[in-house]
C-alpha cells in the first residue's frame, strides 16, 4: 500500500538501457518542440543512495526542469539499486557508472556528428567534442563519486575485496556531493555498538575465511539496516568499525585526521570541479557535528592540494538528507540554483544561477 505522503505521477523521457542491469532515464527537455534524445551538449548524471530506485529521491525532477536547455539530467540504476546495495560494492559502482559516462559521451558525439549539435557543441569553455560530462550524487551516491574520482585510495581493506580498487581513465568536469553523511556516524542514532557486535564478529570472521561474500544473518543486520542482504564485505565497508575505520564506504566521517583527508579529497583532480551540498537537518547526521566546519575541513584540503572547489558549496539551510517532504520547497530551489551555478562555472561561464 502506497504512503499517504506519495502521489503517483508520470515523466516524459528516454529510458536507456546501458548494461543488462543498469539503466538511465534522461528527463526529456523542457520545449516540446525539441528532440527528447537531444545533440545537446552536456550531461549531468544523478547517481542516488542506498535504497533508491530510478525515481527516488524526488527533487531531481525539479532540478532537470531548472538546467538550461544545452544540459540534460539523466538518473541512473545501477545493479545495485533497492534492496541490492549489500551485495555490491563501492568498485562495482564505480565500474558501472563509468560505462554510464562512456555511453553518454558516445551518444551524443555520434549525434553531433550527424550535424545534429549545431553551435551548442562548440559553446564557452567546451573542451571535448562529446561535451561535459558531470556527477551528482545524493547519499551513498556521493561515495560512489569519490570511489570514481580518487580510485579506491580510500579501500584499505584490500583482503575484503574481490578484485583490485577501482581506477578510471575517464575524467570528468565536475561533481557533486549532496547529503554526504557517513554511513558509520548515522548507525549511532538509530543502533548501539552492542547491537552491531555480534554482526561485526561474523562479518570479520567470514572475510579471515577467505569468504568476503558470505551473506549475514538477517537477524544480524535487519535492525540497523532493514530488509536488504548484507555480505561480509560490504557490511564491513558501511560499518566502519573501530580502532582503524578503514570501511571502504567511510569517505565522510567527521573524526578523520589530515592524513585521511588528503588521502581522499586531496586525490580529487585538479580538472573536476567539486560541489558539495551538506543538508542542514539531515535526519542521518549527528546533530553534535558541525557541518559547516567539517565541509570547511574538505574545502581547505581540496584547495591545499591544487583541486578545484566550487564556492557555491556548503550548508543548505532547512534541507533533510533527501531534500523532500513537505515545508523543502526552499531547500529545492537553494540546491537548484547552486547547481545551475555550477555546471555554468564549469562551462567557463561567470555565475550562472538561476
């Protein structure tokens, strides 16, 4: 039974198929006139969290009808979509939105070859005739978004994995990280330590066996994680546990030291300009963390190490973790703005907002 809190609705599109598990649904332009698969110049791919499916979290829909008509805002489902997150992996994700950014490059380089982009594929500050190719991503999509840009730097448990950390050849112009929450942070609201001990215990004792892939007991993981079936690995890179906190997944924490940082946000490459948008009352963030000066903290480490920070980042006053509900129609219109900014800025254009 649907929540009173959803209304059904419909969307105009392209859904493309890209892999057999991995889609997109690219929202269709704003002029009825144009081309819903369009020679446009630019592409903004939204990656979303843990849980998430192709039209979850909402405020995306409201982005798209914001950009201006040479970008397009395309959602991606990974294989790891709804309840398969805790089977997959950070690199696995990686791996496929890769082939997202691939497939999109060539789509619209093969329609601009057609005569199709006309002016809008040689525009202000274009480099690559495929045009620009951005990130967004909302929760656990914004770790996704680091796993892509700064290779697995952060993957220290390398016995836990099945395959080597992820590395990309495919830059990108830009990223941007809303509601990035460390996953290990939020447990302590809604769990203890002495809840997740017992999972902890197994966990580590399937991945000592060489069996990183192992399911946990639902039993286990259902109170802090809900219905979704964990693997070892995986539970171990959200968890994060202690002394060490070398989780694959733990990108954000706010207890990390420099060494740490600059090991992650001091990787960013100087050619990927870097948003991030911190929700002011995020549900899933302690509120004895000072989000302003954990963002401050990244800023300087990005800048210290030569990348490219936008200044339209920080804290959206009044924002949860989604940007929904009711009384976020604000929030929604801060992030849209600081967005449209932004992809202006990586075009080369001064400002940009809306």
């Amino acid at each position: 039974m649907a929540s009173p809190a959803f209304e059904p609705s419909a969307h105009q599109g392209t859904l493309h198929h890209i892999t057999q598990y991995v889609y997109a649904f690219e929202y269709a332009p704003q002029s009825s006139s144009a081309s819903t698969i369009s020679p446009h110049k630019n592409i903004l791919l939204f990656i979303p969290g843990l849980y998430n499916t192709l039209l979850t979290p909402s405020y995306p829909t409201s982005l798209a009808a914001h950009l201006p008509p040479h970008w397009r805002l395309a959602r991606l489902a990974l294989s790891s979509s709804g309840e398969a997150w805790g089977t997959k992996s950070l690199r696995s994700d990686a791996e496929e939105i890769l082939k997202c950014v691939r497939y999109f490059r060539s789509l619209y380089q093969a329609s601009a070859d057609h005569g199709g982009g006309g002016d809008g594929d040689r525009g202000e500050g274009g480099s690559e005739a495929g045009g620009k190719v951005v990130l967004m991503g909302h929760s656990t999509g914004c770790q996704d978004i680091m796993e892509y840009l700064v290779g697995g730097s952060n993957a220290t448990l390398q016995h836990a994995l099945p395959s080597p950390p992820f590395a990309t050849t495919d830059p990108i112009d830009g990223a941007i990280l809303q509601a990035p929450a460390s996953d290990r942070e939020g447990l302590a609201i809604t769990t203890t330590a002495e809840q997740l001990s017992q999972a902890i215990t197994s966990a580590r004792e399937f991945v000592a066996k060489g069996r990183p892939r192992e399911l946990l007991s639902r039993e286990l993981t259902r109170e802090a994680f809900g219905p979704a079936p964990l693997s070892a690995a995986r539970f171990l890179a959200v968890v994060s546990p202690g002394p060490e906190h070398e989780g694959e997944d733990d990108y954000f924490s706010s207890d990390f030291g420099a060494e740490r940082l600059e090991a992650t946000f001091g990787k960013v490459p100087v050619r990927t300009r870097l948003l991030v948008l911190y929700s002011g009352k995020d549900e899933y963030v302690p509120v004895t963390i000072d989000k302003g000066a954990l963002v401050g903290r990244w800023r300087r480490v990005v800048k210290e190490k030569g990348g490219t920070w936008d200044e339209d980042g920080g804290v959206i006053e009044g924002a949860k973790h989604g940007v929904d509900g009711e009384g976020n129609e604000p929030a929604v219109e801060d992030l849209c703005s600081r967005v449209v900014g932004m992809l202006g800025r990586v075009e080369g254009r001064l400002g940009g907002h809306l």
